[in-house]
C-alpha cells in the first residue's frame, strides 16, 4: 500500500506550533488505523522571505506538486508588507494548484461557546462551499496618476462560466451527499454586480436543473450576513464567490467558537490533483510561541486532510477525538484562555483518540 | 423663516407604510418644536416602472433636485429583475446627488433585543461611515461570449484619491465631534486588493496625520465581521468602501435589532446638496399592506433627517420618543411581534414626543 504523503508547511507566527499539534495527532491516528505516513517538512513564509527574499520558490512549487496534500499553519509577517506572502505564498498556492473548492465546514461542537444567545449545536450545522480561484482575487488592477489628487485606482473582478460553474455544481453535488437540508443557498449581489453576479446566478439556475431533489435559495450577501447571526438554522449549503466566501465564513467561524476551531480546506478535486488543508486563523503574532495557542482549528484541518484522502474512518475518529476534548476538557476556545497549553491539547485528542 | 421641505418617495411594499408613520412622526414634532413643514410626495418605484417604463425621469430628478432633504421608504420589486430598480433608482439618487456618504449609526436602544449573548447598550454603540459613490458600485462591466461554455464576466472596481480622501477625512472630523471613543477603524482588504485597497490605505495614513487626537485603527473586512459579533465594544467609528459598507452595515443592523429599528442616511455634505434618509430593511413583499411591519427604523431616519437639516432638538426629541417605545412599550423589533400595528406604533411615539 501506498504511504499518505503529506507536505507540511508550518508557516508564520503561531502557524508551527499548531501544525506541530496537527502532526502528533495524525501519526497517533495513523499508528491506530494502521495508515503509513510520510510528512515533509517545507520552510516557506515571512522569515524565509525576510531572510532569501524567496516566497515560493519554483523548485519548491514543483516538490510540493508531487503532494496529494498539504498542512498549512499560517501567513502573515507583521514585518512583511500586506500582500506579498498572502498573494505570494497563500493564494499563489490556492491558484497555480487550481484548488477551485474552498471549503469550510461551520458546526458548533459540544461544549464550545458561540456568541449568539439561545443557539446550540443543533442550529449552527452548515457549510460554506467558497469559490477560490477567480474573483477580486485575481488580482488584476492598477493605478492612474499614483501619488497625486487625481489618482484613480482600479482592481477587476473577474468571472468564468468554467469557474463558477465548476463550484456550483460540487456544492450541489456535496449538498446531495451530505443529505440533510438538502437546501443549496447561492450568496451573491445580483441586485449592484449585474455582470459578474449575473453569470453566476444564470449558471446556479441551469446547474440546479440537473438537481431536482436540492431546494435552491438565494440570498444577497448582505441579508445572508443577517439571517447567519439571526437564523444559522437556515442554512444547509451556501455556495458563493470567493470574496463573498472569505468574508461570511469568518462571520461563520465566528458563530461556531471561533478560530481556534474554524477549519478550512483548499481542495482541488481532479484526480492527481494537491489539496491544502489549514486552520481558518491568522499568524497570530501576539500569542506566537507562547503556547497559547488553541490548535484544535489545525487539529480539525487534519481531520478534514485525511477524509479527502480517503481515510474516512480516521477522520471520523480525530473528529470525534476532538469533540471529546472541547466538550469535557477544555474550558474556552479562546488563545489563553483553554485550560491547557497548545501542547496539552494536542495531547488531549491523541489521548481521546484512544477512546474512540 | 424657511420652511424645511422634504421630498417623500415612499417606494415599494412596505416603504409607503413605514414612511407614512415617520411623516406621522415628523409632523407632530414640527408642530411641537415650531419647525414649518413642507412635504411633497414623488411616485417612484417599482409599481410606476411596471405602469409606465420609467425609473426615474429627468423632470422628476430636477424636481427632486430643488430638495435639500429626501425620505425614502424602499425600492425592490418582486416583479421587477434585479437590478433595474436599484441601480436606477436608488444607487442614481446616490450618485447622481453625489451623497457620498453613508451614515449608519449602530446603536442598541433599551429594550430592543440583541442576538448577542451578554451583549447590552452599553457594549453595541458605534457607527458606521460608508463611501457611497464608488467601488464595484459603479456598475462598470461585461461580458464576453455570453451564453457560452467560454463565458467571461468583469465586474470593476474603481476608487478615486478624491472619492476616498473626503470620505476618510469626513469620518475623521465625525469621529472628533462624536467625541465618544475617538477611534476611527479603517475597514477594508489590503492584503487581497492591492491596488483599490492600498490607494484607501494610503490615504487613510496620510489624512490621519491631520487627526493626532483620533486614534487609528485597521480590520481587514473579514476579521471586522468577526469582532462586530465577538466585541462590538471595541468600535467607535468605522470607515469603510461601499461594498464592504454594505456588507458590515446589515451586519450592524441585525446585532442593533434588526431591521425594525436600523436606519441610515446618504449625505451630500456639500453646501446646497441633496441627502436622502432611509430605513435600512428592504421592501418586505410578504408582509405589504398587513400593518405588521416595523416603522422605527423609517421615524430614526426621519430623526436623521432632522438633525442634518440643522434641527437637532426635534431630532434629540424624536430619538427620545423612540426610546420610550422600544423600552416601555413594543413587545419585539420584528415585523408582526412588536404587540401593536405599524400606525399604532407611529402613534405610540407620537405619544411619547409629548413626554419629552
Ligand atoms: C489571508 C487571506 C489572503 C485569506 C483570504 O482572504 O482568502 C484569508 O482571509 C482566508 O480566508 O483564508
Ligand atoms: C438595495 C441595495 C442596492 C442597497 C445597497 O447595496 O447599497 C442596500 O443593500 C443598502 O445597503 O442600502
């Protein structure tokens, strides 16, 4: 049988320490499920660039191609200028890797706290499918007459039909396998991007033909913003473009505890293609290497690494490990606050994961 | 004296129901407070767009033009594509009487229901300056082989140094007067929107060195939804793009109550400008005609309103009024539950104008 092979990128800040606790958690479970794994480990991030000016570095690019998948900590430097490592390193992988789904499961855990009042585990049960490869992303624009009162500056949104048709049609097909709500919520601004949003909401109407049995709905992103804080019991699968998608899931990892449990995964679903797998958290520089961490979100990123690669039953098992140790051990999800260090945790799913 | 002459559009669904108590409401102060009335009501909207084709014609403008003060209802029609009504009408009254900001107070009143757990009046006070007239607003796009498999669409868009810097710079003086935290947020994408973005960034720094009083503040959009519902304490003015504005605003609204109570105002700050006042929810089609909808948000708009016309007493009146009625009176903010009908709320703070 062939070994897991997976690239580990530690990252800024925080990044390593949870990755750190990622790691122990998927060779424990390896070791009970019997799975071979290979991990390797990549420097790439703030310091590097610091030190080599090197964000990713071609040969790097083509190592980490030969990877089914990859662990990702965090990006962001606070000495390194906004958009060099997010564009540079994170999206920059999210694109060349065409990892098209970006997805980002949004349940609240036993035990865990949500700020909204009188919401439990079963209201807060949905996913958000994120388009990421197009969009304001793209990173297309430019300046006129820079520096002077008369600047203009321009930053394009660009659509494909391949593009959002390809996201629409694997959320309408996750919503079909994941058979709950069977309910498919498409996010946009029809109403103010009538171009952009208009190829979306033409394409969600021509794919949702090919599903009869999903109920289609449709919500301005702003409204969606609302009824997330108001009625999350609405939602089952929300389908969006990718900066709608980077904006209401944090809102929705907000409502489910917050980024010490909000995991995501950058999934290109071709075959032979590299999915990429991270905490939904930032670099976190203020808490950096002071074992404060929370490293369930990292820990729950791994979860989700190894049901994409096929591991079902040890993913069901890290999942279920994890919920044991936020709903009987910890005592808050907040960096600091956890009742245990980073380390700790880690150590508390591997325990847990003994029991499952 | 002049009179204060106001220009009513009450729109569609719910917008001539909500409007006709906040005129209730702005009659009965002007009587109070000695303030002479003249009001003029404008047909616009959906219904006289499906009678007659027409959005909004020049004439109409021009007349609308001769007003310093518009209260508007809503615009969006459920027989209407999207789009066609809220470009044409209500985003060409924005742009086209240059109201280049908008200004969302969030402000949770006594008695009024948050969705917040822990969270009160004292932690949900700030406000929000949204640019109004740029950013994917500007409605510039297209498409290229549309209809087809190969189908690209472009949504642009496009900030000005002008566009921005008086926006910054009017948000900085509001955060001075406002007098309150004295910390101006600066909302926006940096990392991902590296041309439209860095001209907002750059200029926020360099009007904020006018400002040493005004402490400064930055959130990427994404980490502003999540603090808004995790620590809606720490805001005191927000500053941010229009699109982003619009998202974060209905955000605000829902964590103030909701839309029964949130309102909003569109200001040309200039000497002779026209500004429009509106309650923040939509046009509500379900609940047309029932007299279940909510009308504070319409009379808070009416109370803006007064303010920026110079009647700052009748407006501190009605603002009290409405207080009275959230905290001593209605049963709930949302349509249907407030314990009376819409007229009899207008005629509750009618009421409590007399006690103030
Ligand atoms: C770091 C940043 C570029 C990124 C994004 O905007 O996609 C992050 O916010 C996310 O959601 O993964
Ligand atoms: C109706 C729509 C065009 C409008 C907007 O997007 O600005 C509304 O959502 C608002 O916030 O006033």
């Amino acid at each position: 049988i062939n070994p897991l092979r997976i690239a580990v990128i530690g990252g800024d800040g925080t990044g390593p320490e949870v990755v750190a606790e990622a790691v122990k958690v998927l060779k424990a479970v390896a070791q009970l499920e019997g799975i071979q794994l290979e991990l390797r480990e990549f420097d790439l991030g703030g310091e590097r660039y610091l030190r080599t000016g090197e964000v990713l570095p071609e040969d790097v690019f083509q190592e980490l191609k030969t990877f089914p998948a990859i662990l990702l900590g965090a990006i962001g430097h606070p000495q390194v200028p906004p958009g060099i490592l997010e564009r540079g390193l994170l999206l920059e992988l999210r694109f060349r890797f065409d990892q098209y789904i970006n997805l980002r499961p949004v349940k609240l855990y036993p035990g865990v706290e949500t700020p909204l009042a009188g919401k439990g585990p079963d209201d807060i049960d949905f996913v958000v499918v994120r388009e990421n490869t197009e969009d304001l992303y793209a990173g297309i624009g430019g300046f006129l007459k820079k520096g002077t009162p008369d600047e203009v500056a321009i930053q394009t949104a660009i659509y494909t039909r391949k593009g959002c048709e390809r996201c629409i049609r694997w959320a309408f097909e996750y919503t079909r396998k994941r058979n709950k709500k069977k309910r498919l919520t498409l996010v946009a601004k029809t109403n103010v991007l009538t171009y952009g949003h208009d190829l979306w909401w033409r394409t969600f109407q021509e794919v949702a033909r090919e599903y009869p049995d999903i109920e289609t709905d449709y919500n301005h992103v702003d409204a969606c913003c609302m009824w997330m804080v108001k009625n999350p019991e609405h939602y089952d699968v929300i389908v969006t473009t990718n900066m709608f998608g980077d904006i209401i899931t944090d809102l929705a990892a907000i409502i489910q505890g917050g980024m010490g449990v909000a995991a995501g995964a950058n999934i290109n679903p071709e075959p032979g293609g590299t999915s990429m797998f991270e905490p939904m958290g930032g670099s976190a520089p203020k808490y950096t290497g002071k074992g404060m961490i929370n490293p369930i979100a990292a820990i729950a990123a791994a979860g989700m690494l190894l049901e994409h690669t096929g591991h079902e039953r040890a993913a069901e098992r890290v999942n279920k490990a994890i919920q044991i140790v936020t709903g009987t051990k910890m005592k808050s999800q907040a960096a600091g606050k956890m009742g245990y260090t980073t380390s700790q945790v880690g150590d508390l799913v591997v325990e847990a994961l003994h029991q499952v």
